[in-house]
C-alpha cells in the first residue's frame, strides 16, 4: 500500500483504511486494541463485519452516497467489538485516489461519554416516539375497525396543514415542532377507549347525558396520558406527551368559545389543537360512520368555510383550503 496512505495509521485514534469494495487493507494498533481483532485477523475482511442495527441505516446510505461521489463523510457508528460489546465513535471517512486506486481511510474518534447504552441520532429518536405513540393510540381505540385509518388521514393532513399554515403566516415553527404536533395528533381520541361502546357508536341522536359522557374523552384522554407519563420517568416523551395532552384535551373547543370542555375562545385555544379540530372534522365528515353517511369533499370544505371564526379559527382553514385547492388532501385510504 502506498506510503503516504500508512502515515495515517501512526495516528492515536483508531483507523481503517479499505479498498474500494471495503475489504480492510490495514489497521492500527488503536484500531486493533479497541475492537479486540488482531490486525491479522482483521485485515482482508470486509468493514462491514463491525456494523450493528443501532446505526441506522440511513446513516450507511448517506456514507456510502458521499464517499462514492469522492467527498469525505462524517457521522456516528455503533460498532461491534469482536467480544459483541457495542463501541460509539464518531468517525471520518476520507477517499483518497492513489496509483488509478480508490482508497477509503476512516478515522474514528470514541465517544467517551458513551460507554454503555447506543447513540440514537434526532431522527431515530422522533421515528420510535412517533411508532410507539401509533400503537398507543390505535390499540387504545382498537374496537372501531375504521380507526386505524381515520387516525393515520388525521396524522399525515395534521403534518401538511400545520408545515402549510406555519409557512403561510410565516409563524416560524421549527420542523421538530411540526412534528410533534403531527405525531401527538394521532392521540386525540384516545380518551374515547373508555366510553362505553353503545354510546360511542350508537347510531341515530345521542341523549344529552349521552353526549356528556362523550364529551368526558378530552378529560380522560389527559388523565391515560398524565398516568403514562408518571409510568414513564423519562424525558424522552416530554414534548410529545404535552403536545399531545393539548391536543387530547382541546380538539373540541371551537373559535367562538362554544366548545368543550372549557369553552377556550380564539387564540386561547392551543394552536396545535385549532389545527387537529379542522382535520379532524373534515376527515369525519367525509368519512362514513355509524351515524352519519360520507360527505364529498366539496362538501366538507364548504362547511370548514362556513364555520369560519365559529366553529374554526379562519386563517387555519385558509390554509387548508390552499392544501384542497393543490388536491393535497385527498388521501388515499
Ligand atoms: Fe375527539
Ligand atoms: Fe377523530
């Protein structure tokens, strides 16, 4: 191997360098003390033997898009020693094109504070809050067939009207605070998982201690999600669960102060929530239920129109109204 690329291997950090089809060409001693391979054993195999499921594979994707491309890559890996404990390292891949050869030098610095335990990065995170509080949600409420997808249209048109409205007002909301508000939205309705069933899907006009019994589910629903977060002791779910509990808790207030359960009025009323009470009833109404058959979507939205400043706050069905007019909310189910 070339001389300038075994320079690299006096440094103290542990380094690799591959071929171009990542059969290891050399290690160091730092490389070979910390995973516990010999270089011996090592050298000729393929890097790949290090990789463990708690590096994503998004990561690999975007390693292997750049160093392809001949640019160098930095990122986090959570490798394998050869005695299976988990090594966290930052590390640096650089190609180097020497004698028509593509070489691939990797540098990798460990991340001390990580001794045990794996390293998620942000995204990773937000995908297992956003799957766990799915089948929260949909084993919660698992005795209405149509749920599952009645909750996943309230998702994904929460995640395009607020992306829509914040960029509309310019309200300068951060993509992680979109989100949350995506993901807690699927939560809204979690409180119904306990009102009894022939209430809840009684066809025809509901009684009015019926109607209060129902509307008790915004209540409830912060009472399950207060419970799981006294369960949880972690702060991983922070964020989510209080977006959530003011969706759970504020979905049927309305604009004009006749809503429940505290009759909130305009801008009081959590924003997070306006927006889930706009979708949430356009999905209903377009959506055949038990008591009620399915409106067009025309007809829905002349209604959202018609409960502007009354039952919606106006701008966000302003904004819905651009994502209908673009076909964007007509969802495929
Ligand atoms: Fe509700
Ligand atoms: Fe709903």
């Amino acid at each position: 191997m070339n001389d300038r690329l075994n320079t690299f291997l006096s440094l103290a950090d542990a380094v690799i360098i591959t071929d171009q089809e990542h059969h290891i060409l050399a290690v160091n001693e730092t490389y070979a003390r910390i995973t516990g391979y010999s270089i011996d054993t090592i050298v000729g195999k393929k890097a790949g033997i290090l990789r463990t499921a708690y590096t994503p594979r998004e990561t690999y994707k975007k390693m292997h898009e750049a160093i392809r491309a001949g640019s160098p890559w930095s990122g986090v890996f959570t490798n394998q020693k050869q005695n299976k404990d988990l090594w966290h390292s930052s590390i640096t891949i650089t190609p180097f094109n020497m004698d028509e050869q593509t070489y691939f030098v990797g540098v990798f610095r460990e991340l001390e504070e990580l001794d045990r335990g794996f390293y998620l990065n942000e995204e990773r995170i937000r995908g297992i809050q956003g799957s766990l509080l799915k089948v929260l949600a949909i084993s919660c409420e698992i005795r209405d067939p149509g749920i599952e997808s009645h909750l996943l249209r309230v998702q994904k048109l929460t995640e395009l009207l607020a992306a829509r409205h914040n960029e509309r007002l310019q309200l300068g909301l951060q993509p992680q605070a979109l989100s949350l508000i995506a993901h807690s939205s699927i939560l809204h309705d979690i409180g119904k998982s306990s009102i009894p069933e022939g209430i809840l899907y009684k066809p025809g006009p509901l009684a009015d201690y019926e109607r209060k019994i129902i509307e008790m589910h915004t209540l409830i629903g912060v009472d399950i999600v207060d419970k799981i977060y006294a369960e949880l002791d972690d702060d991983l779910f922070e964020s989510e669960l209080s977006t959530a509990k003011s969706i759970i808790q504020h979905h049927h207030e309305r604009w004009d102060g006749s809503g429940y359960p505290h009759q909130l009025q305009g801008q009081h009323i959590p924003l997070e929530a306006r927006i889930v009470s706009v979708v949430d009833v356009y999905d209903a109404l377009t959506t055949k239920r038990p008591y009620k058959e399915k409106w067009s979507a025309e007809l829905a939205v002349n209604y959202l129109l018609e409960q502007r400043n009354k039952q919606f706050d106006a701008e966000i069905v302003d904004s819905f109204i651009t994502l209908y007019n673009e076909g964007a909310t007509a969802l495929n189910d």
